[in-house]
C-alpha cells in the first residue's frame, strides 16, 4: 500500500515513466515540485507544454526544430558539402558538443534492428537518399552506435550511398581518451587496431 496521496502517487508514475528516472528518483522529483512555489510548478509545466506544442522535427535532417528548420540547417557558415548520419538527436547533440564538426546532420531515429521489426523503411533513409540525390553532398559521415544494429545500419548505408559517388566514412571506434589498454575489452581493442592510421 502507497504512503502517498493518489494525486501524489500519479505524479510519480508518470515520472517514472521517463527515461533514466526509477521509482524512487521520481519519488523525490515529485516531493520538489510538491515543495516547490505555485510560480514555478506552473512554469514547469507551461515548459513542458510549449515543449509539445512548438518542437518537431526540422523538414531537411530530421532533428528536433522550432519551425520548418533546425537552427543548423539553416546556418549559412555549416559546410553542406558534408553530412553526418546519426541514429538520434541525442547523437548529434554530442557531436556538437566538441565543437570540431560544421558540417550537416541527418538524424535517421533509429537503428536497423530486424529482431524488433525495424527496417530501412521504418528509419528516415528514403529521406537521406533524397538529400544525396540533390546533388552538392561530397561526404557522408556515419556516426552509428558501435553496436549490431549500428554497424548493420552503417554497412546498408555505405552500400547504397556509394553507388551515387560519394564519399562514405565511419567514425572511428576504439580506447577513450585517457582509457588504459590493459582494461579495454577484446571487441574495443579490435576495433581499435584494425581502424589504426599512419602518425
């Protein structure tokens, strides 16, 4: 039985719903907005609807956008010579992060994962091909996750991009900055030798 109220209690199970938040974190996420001011649940939760009302996703790449483009789309200085293809916007927001990419990004929310009935035609591949075929894309950067359904989505990718005459790359794989060789696993290691380059 529930030591909390059933208007408490349903806060915590839509939390909980989140991703990354357990029962327990949702627990004290709910007591916060309990304690927190009037003012400011209620912007949490006009936050959370403007959210829903005002995000979708930009018509080109397919990241989240307020309007018809993302703000990178529609940055004149990104070089749009090159595309980097991620599975998520979790992904590109990453990637922007380090501060190194200016190119382009096209999120295809998702992986090829047969097993859970994801196939190319589930992702935003089709829209991809379509950018390609458009013309002035030189370079496509794969940036999947080094997992089976990332690298199957990388070798669909390559193997129908590089028909059209563009360059296809995989990000590099292999021992984080600071990691130590002797801890690393086999799959990491292999990873690692076999996508060695000239010093």
């Amino acid at each position: 039985m529930s030591t909390y109220t059933p208007t408490v209690e349903d806060l915590i199970d839509r939390l909980a719903k989140l991703p990354g938040i357990g029962k327990k974190t949702a627990a004290r996420l709910a007591l916060h907005i309990l304690r927190s001011t009037q003012d400011d649940a209620q912007a949490l939760a006009r936050s959370i609807l403007r959210v829903k009302e005002r995000i979708g996703f930009c018509r080109i790449c397919f990241n989240i956008a307020e309007g018809e483009q993302c703000t990178i789309c529609r940055n004149s200085q990104r070089n749009h010579s090159l595309v980097c293809v991620v599975e998520g916007p979790s992904d590109l927001m990453a990637i922007e992060a380090t501060g190194v990419f200016r190119g382009l990004y096209h999120v295809l929310h998702g992986a090829i994962a047969p097993l859970d009935g994801v196939g190319p035609q589930e992702l935003k591949i089709a829209e991809l091909l379509g950018r390609l075929n458009e013309g002035g894309v030189t370079e496509v950067i794969i940036a999947t996750n080094p997992t089976v359904e990332g690298d199957a989505t990388a070798l669909y990718l390559a193997k129908i991009i590089k028909p059209l005459g563009i360059t296809v790359t995989r990000i590099a794989q292999g021992i984080p900055a600071g990691g130590d060789i002797e801890y690393v696993d086999i799959k990491t290691m292999t990873r690692s030798l076999e996508g060695r380059r000239e010093v």
